[in-house]
C-alpha cells in the first residue's frame, strides 16, 4: 500500500514502512496521519509481528517537519500539527510488536524522534543524527525531550538538544541511541534479518515482555515486579504459551497463531 509521502509492504510476519516524501522525507499533516493510521491496523493484523521503518533514497531517513507548516506563525495551528507528530509517534511506540529503525541516512528533528519511538535503532556508517529544533525557535515535540533523556540520559539529551550537537554512528552507539552500526545501503537488510528473528518468539510473549520493557519508564521498580509476575501467569491463558513449551518438548518448531 502507499499514499503520496509513505508506502507500506509486508513480508511474511513484518511490515515495512516507507517514508517516502523527496527530497528529504519530511512529515507533514498527510503522512503523519498515515503512520499513525497503518500502525493502529498493523496492532489488529495478527500475522504481523515486526515493523521495520526506512526512509526511501540515499540521503535522508527523514530530515524531520516541512517547516512550512510552521512558517505563518499560528498558535492553534501549531498545536495541531504537534499534535499529529505526538499521535504518530507514541502510536509506534505503542506497536505491539517489536519495531526497528532502519536509519539510511540522515535522522534529523522529526526524523530523529521517529527512530527513538522505535524499540531498536539501526543506522548506517555515514548517517548523522540530531535534534536542531531549537535552532529554529521551536523544540522536540515530538516526544524528542522525553525519549531521547530516557534512552541516553540527561547529560547527552542536554548536549543534543541543548547545544544542537550532530551524533555520528560511532557516537551514538557509544551512548546507547543506537544499537547497531551497518555499511551504507545494509540498515534494512540488517532491519529485515532482525525481524525475521522476532517471529521465531512467540508473539503473544513479546508483546507482554515488551509492556513491561515500557512499564519501567512510569512505574516503580517494585510495581513492575508485580506485574512481571502476574503477566507470566496471564500468558498461560493463551494458545501460544501451550504451543511453545509442547513444541520445545517434541522437539519440533513452533506454530504460533499471536493467541
């Protein structure tokens, strides 16, 4: 499937979404929606259990907002498209499935907040990454300041967001914003190998493991553990949890109908 700025493909248990807006696939209010939209029905497509998000070209994995939706200066209307951006990207981070940032290239502002709605961030060897909003008088809005902290701490997200510094590969994965570095053109195959591995586990364990992952961002340690305990029991209520212990005891792969 595609519209006019992102397309969308699925292979066997993942999807892959495009951004798809040259020169630099910025986002607009068109393909913000969109993202927003596939990744609510990829939630509901039980065969789907990874989602890989790649920028279409050379160049850019997005260079971020088409600043011309900001440039009349109106209040009401910047609410509205930072609204949109929130609604994209915290529905990526609430897939249900593992989702992987295939960074073919630059990773700018929007772009960057992206690949950080992503569970896992892989970038290619000449990509730069960074959030220069601030450049421009406006900030990360796209949940940029709350992820970004949260994933290379407080002193990093400062010198990034603060300071404008451009993170090269080499750099970023030293500081945890990324966590593979491929050649130029190999971030989705790279993408792609990984998800493959996502659908040897059963899905209906990743999803409640990765609710809990997330869970230790709001809640204490002591409450997660809790629910650490209580999901383990839940999953014995599923046809995956039956499927996966029977099939390691016959010794034979796993069937898994994510139910």
């Amino acid at each position: 499937m595609s519209n006019q700025f992102l397309n969308l493909e699925k292979r066997n248990h993942t999807a892959i979404i495009t951004i798809a807006n040259p020169p630099a696939n910025t986002w607009n209010e068109t393909n913000l929606a969109q993202l927003r939209d596939w990744v609510t029905e990829l939630n509901s497509d039980k065969d789907i259990y990874a989602l890989v998000i790649t920028g279409e070209g050379e160049k850019f994995f997005s260079a971020g907002a088409d600043l011309k939706m900001f440039s009349n200066g109106d209040k009401d209307n910047a609410h509205k498209v930072i609204s949109l951006f929130g609604q994209a990207f915290e529905a990526l981070s609430a897939f249900r499935g593992v989702s992987i940032a295939a960074i073919n290239g630059y990773a700018m502002g929007g772009g960057l907040e992206c690949a950080l709605a992503c569970d896992i961030r892989i970038a290619e060897e000449q990509t730069a990454l960074a959030l220069p909003e601030t450049a421009v008088g406006l900030l990360p809005g796209g949940g940029g300041t709350q992820n970004l902290t949260r994933i290379v701490g407080e002193g990093w997200a400062k010198r990034i967001i603060l300071c404008g510094e451009r993170i090269k590969p080499d750099r970023a994965l030293q500081i945890g914003l990324i966590e593979e570095i491929t050649p130029t053109g190999k971030a989705l195959e790279t993408a792609l190998t990984l998800a493959e591995s996502v659908a040897k586990q059963s899905p209906t364990s990743v999803t409640a493991s990765k609710k809990l992952i997330m869970g230790t961002r709001s809640h204490s340690h002591t409450e997660m553990l809790s629910e650490e305990r209580l999901a383990f029991a839940q999953l014995f209520d599923s046809e995956d949890q039956k499927e996966g212990v029977n099939a390691f005891l016959e010794k034979r792969k796993p069937i898994w109908k994510n139910q």
